[in-house]
C-alpha cells in the first residue's frame, strides 16, 4: 500500500488492509511444489508439498500433517483464498524417512516434528510468518500433540474429531474391531511393509480389494493377542502392550491443553467415535494457557459421524436442508479471523453450535453440558415380555411397585449385528432390521403428547444379573416415528468386570443383581408429539464394539466364547431407568406465529 499524506483511524486502515488482501486474492492459482525436504532437530527429513498463490503475497502458512500420504489433499479453496498450504507425510509415512511411532507409542516425536515443522512453514518465502494449523482425526491428533509446545509462528489451529483419550476410541480394554482392524490392515500397514521390504500386500488399493473378501475372518479372530504380525506389523509390540494394559492410556492429550496458548475450531458429530465426550473441547475451555484460547475456540457439532461431516444426508437419513455446512468455508473464515485479522464476525459467534435432531435446526450454546437441562427419569417394566418392539416393555414416568425382570441369551458367535456403514464407521441409523431379534429388550413410551427435548448426555441406571462372570451391557436411545422409523440417538456400554474403571477389573458373581451406571454419548435430540422414546438394551454391537467372551479369562488372550443368559430387573429396590438431561421449552416454543 503506498504511503498517504496524511494518518488514517486505525479501522479505516484495517478496512483497506483487508481490501487488499481481497484484491490479491481475487483469480488467485496454485502452483505446487513436491517433496520440499524438511529438516527436524534430530536430522530425519520429512517431506512436504506446499501449494502457493502464484502471485502476490506474503500470505499465512496453514500446515497440515498427514499419517495418511499427502498426496491428493484437497487444499485448491485455501490457497485461492489466499494461503500457502503445506502438507507433509509423518515421519515414516510414505515419502518421509524416519521410524514411523503410532499413537499407540506412549512417547513419539510427534510434538517437536509438529513444532519444527510449524517454525520451518513460517519461514518460507512468500510467508507472512503466521501460520495456522488443519486436518481430522488422526492429522487432529498431531496438531493437538505440538500445539503445547507453544510454536512462536503458531496463531489457531482447527483440529477436527480426535477424542483426548486412547481409550475413548477403543472399547473398555479391548479393540474394537470394525474400525480398528480395518484401519490397520487397509490404512497403515500396506506403507509399512512397502518401506520395510517385509512380503505382503504394500498398496492401500491392494489392500481394500483383499478386504471385502477376508474382512469377517479378521473381525472374528480371537484372540487378538494372537493376531499374526501381518495385522500390526512393527507396531505390534505397542499394540500388545496396551491389549495387556488396557488402562494405560498412551494420549491424555486434555493434561497438555494447560500448556496450549492458541485457539482452536473442532468438528465433530453427535455419532462420532472420536467425539469422546467433548473432553478436549471443555478443557481448552477452562485450562488453557491464554484467555484468546479459552474464550476464542469453538465447537460445532453435527447429525454426522466420523465421516460425512457437513452433509445433509447420513446413511439413509436426511437431516433436512438446514443441516449441511461448508466446513472448508468455516475454516477460511476461522483462520482469515484469527490470522488475518479480518473482521469477519468469528469472534461474536457461541461457543458451541449444536445441532438439534427432531427439531433439524442449529443453534447457538454459551456451554456444555447445558446448565438449564432438567435429569428427567423414564423407568423400566414390562409384562414380562420386552423382546422385540412389538412385546410389552415399557418407559413410565413412575417406578414400578412390584419386581419384575426380563430375560434375553447373549451369543457371541450370534451377536447384534452393527448398522453402520460400509467403511465400519458408527453413523446414525434406522433400527427396524434389527426387529425380529429376541436377544434386543424394548421400553417405549406412548406417543408423546407434547415435545421433549434431550440434549447431553444421557445416563442409564442399570439392575442386571448374568450367568456369566463377565458380559456386557448396551443401551441404546431411539426416536420412533408415527411411520415406524426407529432412529438411534445415543447409545453407552459397559463391561462387567470393568464397570468401576479400567484400572480395577473386577468380576461378577453369576446370578448376582449388579448395579451399573452407563453415561451414553452426548446428544440433542427433539422428540416430536406422536414419537415414542426407546430404550433398548443387549448385549453385544458388532463389529463396532468386540464381543465379550463371558467368561472369566482375559479375551485378549483367550479366545473361548460361551453363552450367558442376561436378566434386566426393575421394581422398587431395583428401578432400571434412563436419565434423560430434558431441555425446559417455553410454552409458546414451537407456536406458529399469529399472522398480524
């Protein structure tokens, strides 16, 4: 900008900035540049693209790092927007050299590779010196891993859909097998024997071809312990010792966030395996190192899973036409925010926008869980024959005055199919082809006559007995429609022998009547006048969550299965219920508007 003659007020000078900025901008191309060698402190080389504006600047670097190839990132819509973008393979990931450590690894150099990484970005030529940091799930990880190093260049970073925990992804000490061993298998192991010279498949392509025809011999192996190095490959020994002690957690990524200085922007979805509870996202809320960073970071979350954030339609839901978002859009306004400093209404928006199902409309939330939630409780009971929808179960607002119970056989060589998708991803889901199973127990209430709302975390006080010493309990909370639709809300679980935390296993006693406490995921939910809320409860999701074995052995090194008869009680002394956080509606909430 040439000088002028005279001072400006500082918002007239940061209108023209910005204006400028624009004009740059404005018929912008990408010019990429590959395999750019990036040194880290210990002399192992990564490599980056970086795609650049091809004229103009200096411009912000936004960084992302990928275990997944940087090749094929879709990054066009950033650069035009007026960003370098670099990409870069983790160490030991395709064309980087070096050791690959997975997140299994309680100790990796997954920091100083981000923070070298961060600081080298920042020096590009062309480079404003300010950089901002992307990229879900596992690339999420990696940024939540450096950013508590405090990168000098470092200013926001949007890490979407990585839970704090290792065990907030996995199942209650065990692998759960329809993601996990996917994953492995098609999505990390081909780079790893393709570096390493070992005999096997080495290309992703290979790999997912050889899975539609082996996939149920691998979700079905048992013992996992005994899974061939194939499967792991130099990982196993991680693996392994995590399998052996489920409740050494290698991530505790919330006891860094203290240390985080820059705000961040998460997305993730109400079905998301990676959502793990929103802890990240309260930490940074209430722990991080700088006021911009507690006050500045937002939440935005979706009718999605893990995948297929930002879309109107999930599986064979539609959400209707209010639910999709440009996610990229948000990112460029977030970081155009945060970085360039423009005016763009960023800082003026809520802390977390949520979605609310049954209502298909987004709204603004200053906290989380929310404050005003009433814990309303809906009781189990039934005539003794809760199996399948069309039995005599039932949700009642009072406890029942006489014991009763239900009973159900759990087995694992016949357990609850998942409904999810084709990648084995968790999505939302219509449950009526799991209708005719006697191993389900259904409680619903009548068709509702007024609107209840659910929003946060559901919690399911359980009275249940088995004639096995360790099984599992699942719960799961569907909206039925008048059309029948049984769509899931939320589901929790909890095994036996790990009911008072991963670090005390403990057996049942057979036949004993157990209490058991289930946080289910989180959610927001509008059930609609003519729906019915639906609890039911099993025994077994797979392949989304591992069967349990039911007997008293470690199942990670036993493979033994056997049957357990499970038996849900409920009376006084034993009242089975849903806690359900109800939202108060005000009583003109959902009154059409009297025409003037």
């Amino acid at each position: 900008m040439s000088r002028l003659p005279f001072p400006l007020p500082a918002l007239v000078t940061t209108a023209l900035t910005c204006l400028l900025a624009v004009s740059q901008a404005a018929g912008l191309e990408v010019r990429t540049e590959t395999n750019v060698a990036v040194s880290m402190r210990d002399g192992v080389v990564l490599r980056a693209d970086v795609h650049r504006p091809d004229s103009g600047g200096p411009y912000p670097v936004l960084v992302v790092r990928t275990p997944y190839s940087k090749q094929g990132r879709r990054v066009d819509r950033f650069v035009k927007a007026g960003y370098i973008v670099v990409s870069q393979d983790a160490r030991g990931r395709y064309e980087s050299d070096g050791q690959w450590e997975s997140f299994v690894r309680p100790e990796t150099h997954d920091a100083q590779d981000g923070y070298d990484t961060v600081e080298w970005a920042a020096r590009l030529p062309g480079s404003s010196g300010k950089v901002g940091t992307f990229g879900a799930s596992y690339n999420a990880f990696l940024q939540w891993r450096l950013a508590p190093l405090r990168p000098p260049s470092l200013v926001a970073m949007a890490a979407f859909s990585i839970p704090a925990r290792y065990n907030d992804l996995e199942g209650r000490g065990t692998i759960r097998p329809g993601r996990r061993l996917n994953w492995w298998i098609v999505g990390m192991t081909p780079d790893m024997r393709a570096r390493s010279g070992r005999p096997g498949i080495k290309t992703r392509a290979e790999a997912r071809k050889l899975w539609k025809t082996d996939a149920d011999r691998w979700l079905r192996f048992a013992p996992y312990l005994d899974l061939p190095r194939e499967v792991f490959e130099e990982e196993t020994p991680y693996v392994h010792h995590w399998l052996k002690h489920p409740d050494s957690d290698p991530w505790k990524l919330h006891e860094d966030v203290p240390n985080i200085t820059v705000p961040n922007l998460n997305v993730i979805g109400w079905w998301d395996h990676c959502n793990g509870h929103l802890l990240l996202d309260q930490t940074i809320r209430a722990e991080a190192a700088s006021e911009t960073a507690r006050s500045g970071s937002r939440t935005i979350i979706g009718p999605w899973g893990h995948v297929g954030m930002g879309k109107r339609k999930v599986g064979s839901l539609d959400f209707g036409p209010d639910a999709p978002l440009d996610l990229i859009a948000d990112q460029i306004r977030w970081f155009d925010y945060w970085i360039k400093g423009k005016a763009n209404g960023v800082g003026q928006t809520a802390p977390y926008r949520i979605f609310v199902m049954g209502d298909n409309r987004w709204r603004d939330e200053s906290a989380w869980p929310l404050e005003r939630a009433v814990s309303t409780a809906y009781f189990l009971t039934s005539d003794g024959n809760a199996q399948t929808p069309s039995g005599n179960g039932r949700l009642v607002a009072e406890p029942p005055r006489t014991d009763g119970s239900d009973s159900y056989v759990y087995d694992p060589e016949n357990p609850v199919p998942s409904l999810h998708g084709p990648a084995l991803f968790q999505i939302p889901t219509d449950q009526r082809p799991l209708h005719d199973r006697r191993d389900i127990l259904v409680y619903q209430t009548e068709p509702l006559t007024e609107p209840i709302e659910v929003t946060g975390f559901p919690e399911v006080d359980l009275f249940a007995s088995s004639s096995a010493p360790d099984t599992d309990f699942f719960v799961r909370l569907i909206d039925v429609a008048p059309d029948g639709l049984a769509r899931d809300i939320s589901m929790g679980m909890v095994r036996a022998r790990y009911r008072e935390g991963l670090d005390r296993p403990q057996l049942i006693e057979p036949g004993q009547t157990v209490s058991y406490t289930i946080r289910m995921n989180p959610t927001s939910n509008a059930f609609l006048p003519g729906h019915r809320i639906r609890l039911d409860v099993t025994s077994s999701d797979f392949p989304n969550y591992d069967r349990n074995h039911n007997t008293p052995a470690d199942q990670n090194a036993d493979g033994q299965l056997q049957s357990a008869t499970q038996t849900i009680h409920y009376g006084p002394a034993t009242a089975t219920r849903i806690r359900l956080p109800v939202i108060p509606q005000p009583a003109d909430a959902r009154q059409p508007a009297e025409k003037p």
